[in-house]
C-alpha cells in the first residue's frame, strides 16, 4: 500500500489479497448482460420480489466479503428500484410495501427503531452476517440505523401515488400506507426538532452506524483540513435535500388522504419545507460552494465542514434548488462536479482528489461508486446541464464496460488493480481508530446494475438535447 495513501499517524493493521488478478470479473467479457444481472439481484422479502444490495458471482459463493449484502437494504432497494423503473415499473412499488410493512412501531436502542421509522438493514433469523453483527456488534434485526431511507420512502410514496401506479388505501400488515405516511412524517417531524433544525446523524446504539446516511464509513464526513466529524451532530448535505422533498411529498399525500392523525397540516409541512431549504443556504454555503455537511462545535456554534465530495451534487436530484432564484448554485454544483478533482477516468469521485483525506480507493474517500455518478448526472440532466450530464455518465459507462460484473466502485483515478482494489486495508491511527482504506467491492451490486441500465436507457435521450 503506498504512503501517499495514508494519513500521519496510521500504521496498516491487516493487508490481504482477496480477489486475485486473474479472477474471472476482470475480464469484461465476462460481465453479464444488464437484464440477466437485473435478474441476479432480485430476491424475496415479506413475500414481495424486491432487488437486494449486492449478490456474489457463483464462485464468489464462498468468500465472506462477496456476502455481505445479500438481503433487502432501505437505502439501497429503493434507490435500485427507482433506477429500475422504466424496465421494471411494479419492483419500486413491491420495495415500498416490504419496507412498509417492517415500519418502526416503538422505540429500541439496540435495533435503532423508533416510531414511523423505515428500516436500514432487514436479515432473516437465520442470517448469518445477522448473528455475527447481533453476536459482535449488539445489534438487533431489522436495524434501523439510517437517517435517509425513511425521508426516500415518502418520496417514492409520493411519486407512486401521484402516477397512480400506488394504491395509498393498501393495507399491509393492518394499516394502510397513507397512514403509514403520516407515521413516517411524524418521525421527520421529530427527527428535525435539533439545534441545528435539520436531521443529523445521531444514533441510540453506541455500538450502531455513526454516519447514518450513504456515506456510512466511520471517515467519510471531514473538514478541510481531515480532522473527522464526531458524529452525533452530522447534518450531510444530501440529507437535507431529501428532507425537504420528503416534507412537500408528504403534504402532497395529506391532502390526498387529509385526517387528524398528520402531525401537521399540509401547509404548515410546506413552511417546515420552506424553513429547510432557507437552512440550506444560511448553513451550508460558503459563497461560491456548498459545504459537505455541518456540525455543531463544543460551544453549540454550528460548523460547516468545507470539504468537496460528491454529497453536493445529489442537490440536483431533488428539488430544493428548483427555480429562478437559485440558478447559481445549480451552476457552481455543475462546475464542481465535473471539475478535473472530483470527475475521474471511472466517474464521480466520493472525495475531491486535492483533499488531504482523499484515497483513490478509500471506502468513501476517494472511490467512484457508478450509482453515486449516475444519481447527479440524473440531476444535471433534469436541470439542463446536459453536456455536463452525458461528460460523468460517459465516464461512468465506459468503467463499467471495463470489468466483468458491475462493482460498487472504482478506484478514483486510474491507476493500477484495473480500476478496483484487490486488497483488503485496514489502519489504525495514534487514538486507536480503525478505517479501511482499500476494500475489494461488491462484485454484482444492485445499486451499479442499475446504474448501468439507467444510462443504457438515457443517455441517448440526454446527448440528443
């Protein structure tokens, strides 16, 4: 591993080989066809056909690190699903309801559940990556350690119902989604009751995901110049785009189906929704970008963290920045994402390459992930910046195509080990704080099949505009 990969004070406390070089997903040749690996990832959970996070190539069958993700993930089905949607128009709906019906119904430190509250992780009894994190890490399944799945559930919600492909009167397990929609609005609504007036990550297991967003390595949140957020109080920009979508889409919902039981009237929703994109601005921009995210210092003063990633360019997939008045900050997100430090051979790097924390294949500190990259070009696109759009997903393609499967992520530049890292890194810090900083990917994950069937299926649209 070389030094330039490591940070002062670190020393390597494992380094292994795990996928060998002549490994048959190194030839692309061997990748499979989009439709047959949209096959692959699809799997069963509470009797509903929904896509899992990752699935291991048949050879693979028998190393822990290919099995990690083999289950239904909050996060990541409905992102899969929503990235599926025109090949495969019911799997977004089938996610909604799995993930519905194992809603948070009280409150549990050791799972993370509370009330309305959409699960992270759900593993069966018998699972066992689910006895080994019960065993080990004092979890208990489903795991609800994530700040963001709910806030995408409401939207997905929101977007069915609204292209009536989603029945909001449907039952599941004894009540209805509409209702099951108010109780995930009251956990937004109570989520955002925090200094800073935004969701952070804060978790009721000690033992649980620090980072409770996608970006939920134990490193990825840092200021300018790496010293690491705590925490408890991380507010990440992505998060706060998708809260205020999912505060509008839930008003959108209670005035399809008004009752008592909503914890505020639609239009009080849409000035909390009001109050957050003004939060957005007053906190996160730094007069000509965006920060990565905020936290609050030991005196309470809210701190941002001038770092640039690739958080900020998710803003263009929701609508917070949607209008006249915020034109240039769309602009200087565009500029920065494909800008020669975070845009790379392989796509859309986590980290920006002239940030002193930045690893070409750090987990989410230097890494491009294909879903990442195709999330903001679908962003970019939305909003008219086509040629910028059809620059990162070219890239992000052209990775893809260059490999036998479709991994999780890349390298960040374009060095050696094909693009990925074969090697599995870990290293420990002078404090006795472990982070990973080479780890072999997922080698069929969903989030990149359907990436890579997102672009087959626009990129063409996009370069005609």
């Amino acid at each position: 591993m070389p030094n330039s990969h490591m940070k002062l004070g670190e020393k390597v406390v494992l380094d292994q080989l795990v996928l060998e070089p002549k490994d048959p997903i190194f030839d692309p040749k061997n990748r499979p066809p989009v439709d047959v690996a949209i096959g692959m990832i699809l799997g069963h959970q509470n009797g509903y056909e929904i896509p899992f996070a990752a699935i291991p190539f048949s050879h693979h069958a028998g190393m822990p690190e290919q099995n990690l993700f083999r289950c239904l993930f909050g996060r990541d089905s409905l992102v899969i699903s929503s990235l599926l949607s025109q090949r495969l128009p019911g799997l977004e709906i089938n996610v909604v309801k799995a993930l519905g019906s194992v809603q948070g119904v009280r409150f549990d430190p050791l799972s993370e559940e509370e009330p309305g509250r959409i699960p992270h992780e759900i593993r069966e009894i018998d699972d066992k990556r689910a006895i080994e994190l019960e065993k080990e890490g004092n979890w208990r399944f489903p795991y609800f350690g994530t700040v963001d799945a709910t806030l995408l559930w409401i939207n997905s919600v929101a977007n069915l119902a609204l292209n009536k492909s989603l029945d909001l009167d449907y039952v599941l397990s004894g009540v209805s989604i509409w209702e099951r929609v108010a109780a995930a609005t009251s956990w937004v609504c109570c989520r955002i009751n925090t200094p800073s007036g935004l969701i952070e990550s804060s978790r009721s297991n000690p033992n649980g995901i620090r980072n409770q967003v996608w970006k939920d390595s134990e490193d990825s949140y840092m200021h300018s110049d790496g010293t690491l957020a705590t925490g408890e109080s991380t507010a990440s920009i992505e998060t706060v785009g998708e809260t205020f979508d999912a505060l509008n889409s839930a008003a959108l919902i209670q005035e399809l189906r008004p009752s008592p039981i909503w914890p505020m009237s639609s239009s009080e929703l849409r000035k909390v929704a009001n109050g957050i994109q003004n939060k957005l601005i007053d906190l996160f921009w730094l007069e000509d970008r965006f920060a990565l995210g905020v936290e609050r210092n030991k005196a309470g003063v809210q701190i941002p963290m001038d770092s640039q990633a690739s958080n900020q360019g998710r803003l263009l997939d929701s609508k917070i920045l949607d209008g006249p008045n915020y034109l240039d900050f769309r602009k200087a997100i565009a500029e920065a994402v494909t800008d020669s430090q975070l845009l790379g051979w392989a796509g859309l790097r986590t980290l920006s390459a002239n940030h002193p924390s930045y690893r070409p294949c750090g987990y989410h500190t230097g890494s491009a992930w294909p879903m990442d990259g195709v999330l903001v070009g679908r962003g970019l696109s939305r909003h008219g910046f086509n040629r910028e759009a059809l620059l990162l997903l070219s890239n992000t393609k052209r990775a893809i195509e260059s490999i036998g499967g479709y991994p999780e992520f890349f390298r960040g530049d374009a060095s050696a080990n094909f693009l990925i890292t074969s090697r599995l890194t870990d290293v420990m810090n002078e404090n006795g704080v472990h982070n990973r900083i080479c780890q072999p990917p997922q080698m069929i994950q969903g989030w990149s099949v359907g990436a890579y069937a997102w672009i087959i299926d626009n990129l063409g649209r996009i370069s005609s505009l």
